[in-house]
C-alpha cells in the first residue's frame, strides 16, 4: 500500500484529500466486478430471455434489470457511505430485532412468497426482497457490535462463550425453516470466524466447529434431497440425464472453454443446456467463454478484493476501533467464502448449494446487499484515514486486542 493510501500515515484530524481518503484499489476493484457482472448477466441469459413467455420474449429482459440493480446498489452504496460508524454500532440491536422479525413474517403464508419450494422472499410489488440476504448484513453488524463489547467474556467459562451461539441458533433456525441451507452455512462460518478473531478459547472453538460441522452434516444427511444432491456430487456422471444434468453441464462448460476459451458469447451451454445459467452457475459460462485464463482472473478480482478489506480491518483494528475492525473482517469473510462455494459447486469441488457469485450473478437482493456491505467497508477506510477526525490518542489495548492484532 503507497503512502497515499495508507490511513496510518496520517496523524488524526490531519486535513487529507478526497483522493487520499478513498482507497481506490477497493473502488476500482468492486466496478471492474460489476462490470463483468453487467457483461457476464447479459451474454448468459439472452437466450433464455429471448425465448421465455415471462420475460416476454425480450432477449435483453435480465441484462436490462441487473442494469437496474447495479444502478440502484450504486445509489445505495452512496447514501450508506454518509452513515458514520458509529450510527451501526448504535443502532446494531434494532438490526437483530428487525431480521428476526422479517425471517419470521417470511415463513408467514401469504406473505412470505415461495419460490422452487423454498419461502425466502417477501413481496414489495415492486421488487422481491430476499430476507436471507438481508439477515447476513444485520447478523454481522449485531455480532460485530456484540463482541466489540463482550470479547472479555469469551475468557471466563461457557455463560459468555454460549450468549452468541443461543443468537447464531436463532438465525439458523429460521433460516432453515424457510428452508435456506446455504445462507445458514455462510452465517455460521462468518460468525464463527468473527468468534476466532476476537480470542475465543481454542476448546471452544474447536468444540463449536465439531458441533456445527456435525449439526450440518446431520441435516444434509436426514433431508432426502440432500442426501440425493451430495450422492449426485460423488459421481454426477452416473445419472448424467436426471440428479447429475446441472452439475454435468456445467463440468462440460468448463472443459469446452480450455485455455482461452470460446469468445464472449460463444457458449453453447447457456443455450438451454446448463439451468440457472445467469445466476447460481454463471462461473461455468465465464469458464466456458473466456476459458482457464479468464476463470483465473475473475478468481484473482475477488481475492484482490477480500485482501483489500482485510487491510482495512487491520488498520481500524491498529487505531483501537473494534467495531469496525470486526465488521470489515465479517464483510471479507462472508465474501471470501460465498465466492469459494460458487466456484467450488461450478467446478464440482464442493455438493451443488445455491449461492450467488457476488456482484457477478444475477440475483437483485444479493446485488444490493452486497453493495451495502462495501460501501460499509469504504465508509470504515474513509473514518480510520481522518476523514471525521480520529482520537488523538489510540485506546490501549488489553491482552485480547493485542492477540486479536498479532492474528490479523
């Protein structure tokens, strides 16, 4: 990181530019993602656009409404960049309370909207709102804000090591009567990895890996449709035509791309072969078209991406804002690991689940959510680089924010 860029090198309250106040790594970063986002969207859907009575013939009907949503979680990302911090530290309990209340009011018939068997969505009219999405920033906010405070007692006995598990139940429990088995591993993984960061016992932690680990190896197991889809992901070629059509197809995207791949707009998949072919799966396009190169790539964005964050998190982290530091991490976190289980069920590494490419795939709620949650770690880089002016004196740190510091 240059000099111009890095938060640390300023003194607190020191009058810094607009350039300097924006990391612009991160920015151009995220608008290279949206872009190919924008591009992937249109050259993946327009067949199926083009021949479906819903979108009315209109080959160009989900490009035109990503457009939309990219516009919309740009205008977004900008009013979220003007809330201070500490606003969502504040405000971070009335974030549980209003996620639990719309993960249950979804689950409510004739106002949650069911959607391939699964009530995830609430009808605005207007728009469809996917209350899952929704529930990952409010948990990382309410979580950050939690242990910010309470990290003290993770150290002394199970009361505090099991206050934020009873909470993590809660969300798992209601997203999995939806039911949403992918958001509630995300979920489960980002707070778990908060818990790690914040100094939780090394016992207890490796105890609640055990235990969620186990708890979501018992529901694929006794839930006969997942049991079907991690049989299908053993061997997907033995049923190539029935529970192994998605994830053949999509390994055979892969294997047409090779090196260079096709061209943009040269996929054969997309052409009716490979469902979900601009949203859950549109990394097996981007494979297919532009080949090993081009997969590497996008792979390469979002680890330049996660990187970036990261480096914020350990620089709030450094001026003894642990707030911030904590929700920046649970930001790079939630990322990191929705882009490895896309890619990962693309590719065949991982039971097909699913989950969004963010800011690539199509997908509104996911779009916007995702959006809000850089624009948070934009608004964090631009406070810890002196934009509002910082304490003149960083807080000392105890022995758990000096070891939450060595880990980062």
């Amino acid at each position: 990181m240059t000099a111009a860029l890095n938060p640390l090198s300023y003194s607190p309250g020191s009058n810094l530019t607009l350039g300097q106040r924006v990391d612009w790594t991160l920015l151009c970063v995220w608008l290279v993602l949206l872009s190919i986002g924008l591009v992937m969207v249109a050259s993946a859907s327009i067949s199926f656009s083009a021949a479906s009575v819903y979108t009315h013939n209109d080959g160009w009907y989900f490009a035109k409404r990503h457009c939309v949503y990219v516009v919309l979680g740009l205008i977004l990302a900008l009013v979220v960049v003007t809330v201070p911090i500490s606003i969502w530290e504040k405000y971070a309990s009335h974030f549980l309370l209003g996620t639990l209340f719309l993960l249950l009011i979804v689950l409510i018939p004739g106002i949650g909207h069911r959607v391939n068997g699964s009530r995830r969505w609430l009808n605005l009219g207007f728009t469809m709102v996917q209350t899952s999405e929704v529930a990952k920033v409010c948990a990382i906010i309410f979580f950050a804000s939690f242990f910010s405070r309470r990290y003290h007692e993770l150290d002394f006995g199970w009361q505090g090591f099991l206050k934020p598990l009873l909470l993590l139940g809660v969300f798992v429990f209601l997203l999995l009567l939806e039911p949403d088995f992918g958001s509630s591993v995300v979920l489960i993984v980002t707070v778990i990895s908060m818990m790690f960061i914040v100094g939780v016992r090394i016992f207890h932690f490796l105890l609640l890996l055990s235990i969620a680990g186990s708890g979501l190896a018992a529901i694929a197991i006794f839930s006969p449709y997942r049991l079907e889809r991690l049989k299908t992901f053993l061997d997907p070629w033995a049923d190539p035509l029935n529970g192994g059509y998605q994830l053949t197809q999509s390994l055979i995207g892969f294997g047409r791309g090779e090196w260079m791949g096709l061209g943009l707009g040269n996929s054969l998949q997309k052409l009716f072969f490979l469902p979900e072919a601009h949203t859950d799966f549109i990394f097996a396009i981007i494979a297919e078209e532009f080949g090993l190169v081009g997969a590497v790539i996008v792979v390469g964005l979002f680890a330049a991406l996660v990187v970036r964050i990261i480096m914020v998190a350990k620089n709030n982290l450094a001026r003894g804002k642990a707030f911030a530091a904590l929700a920046t991490f649970g930001v790079a976190i939630l990322f990191s690991f929705q882009v490895f289980v896309n890619v990962g069920v693309a590719s065949g590494l991982l039971p097909t689940k699913g989950l969004t490419l963010p800011f690539i795939s199509y997908g509104g709620s996911s779009l916007l959510i995702c959006c809000v949650l850089l624009a948070f770690v934009m608004r964090a880089q631009w406070e810890v680089a002196g934009l509002n002016g910082a304490e003149a004196v960083p807080p000392q740190k105890s022995e758990n924010q000096k070891r939450k510091a060595v880990i980062l």
